[in-house]
C-alpha cells in the first residue's frame, strides 16, 4: 500500500545523544516535512523539503538536521543541541496544490 | 505571517448532536484551508480541504466546513456526532507555496457524551 512510513514508532534517547527519525514515502511526492507537536501546541514545522538534495528551514529548525539524499527518504537527526527534544515526531509527503499525507509518527523520549 | 486561531481547547457534545468547530485564519489573500483529525498516539488524517470555488465543502465521514472571507473563518460542522468521532482536529493553512508548508492551529479536542 502507499503511505508514509516512520520508524521507529518510540525512541528513548540519553542527555547528549544524537538520535536520528527515519520517514520513507512511496506515494512519488516531490516535497517532504517534520513537524513537531507538543501538547497544547498544534504542530510546528521543523524541516521541509521539495525536491531531492535541497532542503530549508522551518520555524523551529534549531537543533535539528535533515537530508534529502532520495526522493523516498527524509531523515531527521535530533541533535544534543535539541534541549528539550521530548515530542512526538510527525513526518508528511504532498505534491503542489495537494494535500499532506501523514506518517504515524515517532515519539520521542529523553531519559 | 500567517496564524490560525482555534478558539476551543475542549468541546463536550452529546453523541447525536450537531458539532461546530471554529477556526479562524490570517492571511492577505485566499489561503488553502484544511482540517485534519488525530487520533490519540496516530498521525493526522485529512478530513477535507478548501481551494477555491465552492465555499461549503463536504469531507469524509460526514463533516462539511464553510469558508468565510469576510470572517476569514473555514469552520468545521457535522449534523449529528458519533462517539468514534472523538478526537483532536486541526485547523490549517497554507498561504505561501501550496506545498504543504502548513500553519496549525493548537487543536481542538473533541469529546463525545453518551
């Protein structure tokens, strides 16, 4: 079936660690994105990308990378320079003047 | 900047009853609008989204939303709840690139009586 596949669905991760968000797409959409959602505070982009090798910034990028090396493929790395990285993860794949298709998302844990 | 206002944190219906959840949007020109519903620990699923032309539009599962230049309102209706409509459901839009760049509202979550 087509979707959006994140991995892994919980992640636990130790004070200085970096940790790395997997989300693969085979839907053949050209844009991918991370966004963040915190409780009470809807979601807020991270990273988006809308062709392969090219990426920008969202609204709160700091601490966080990406790399859009395959068009399926939009890892996210959590830096240690995240302070406070505990969130649940959602990943999206969309072509122009369509809507976003959404992962299940990864919940993020700092222990 | 573009922002999205949903107004209620909680709402509380009876199941049966008729559902109206607000959004309210800031933006100069005509925005692509959407809603999305979650459920707990999932990710979101498109309940239906406005381009252009007709302003009432209908969604999956019986929700319909109306948008409202002049209110810059896209709010969310249904005639009669379900309790497995219990859920969060977001407002949002995107004014910049049609690429699904998406301004979120916080969410509004949904709570279903018996």
């Amino acid at each position: 079936d087509g979707g959006i596949t994140q991995s892994p669905k919980y992640l636990f991760r130790k004070e200085g660690q970096n940790v790395t968000l997997s989300c693969e797409q085979n839907l053949n959409h050209d844009a991918m994105y991370w966004y963040r959602q915190d409780p009470g505070q809807g979601l807020r982009l991270i990273y988006y990308s809308q062709i392969v090798n090219d990426f920008q910034k969202g609204d709160i990028a700091e601490g966080y990378s990406v790399s859009r090396e395959k068009k399926e493929s939009f890892p996210l790395t959590v830096t240690s320079a995240q302070k406070n990285p505990t969130a649940f993860y959602l990943c999206a794949s969309g072509d122009i003047e369509s809507e976003a298709f959404f992962g299940q998302g990864t919940r993020l844990t700092v222990v | 900047a573009q922002s999205v206002t949903q107004p209620d944190i909680h709402i509380t219906v009876s199941e049966g009853a008729s559902l109206e959840l607000r959004c309210n949007y800031s933006y100069g020109a005509t925005p692509y609008l959407f809603w999305y519903v979650q459920s707990p620990g999932q990710g979101l699923q498109l309940l239906l989204k406005y381009f252009s032309g007709d302003t009432l539009v209908q969604g999956i599962k019986g929700f319909e939303a109306e948008f409202k230049r002049s209110q810059s309102s896209f709010n969310l209706r249904k005639p009669s709840v379900h309790w497995s409509d219990a859920a969060e459901y977001f407002c949002a839009v995107d004014g910049d690139t049609g690429f699904q760049k998406l301004v979120f509202g916080t969410g509004t979550r949904l709570l279903v009586s018996p």
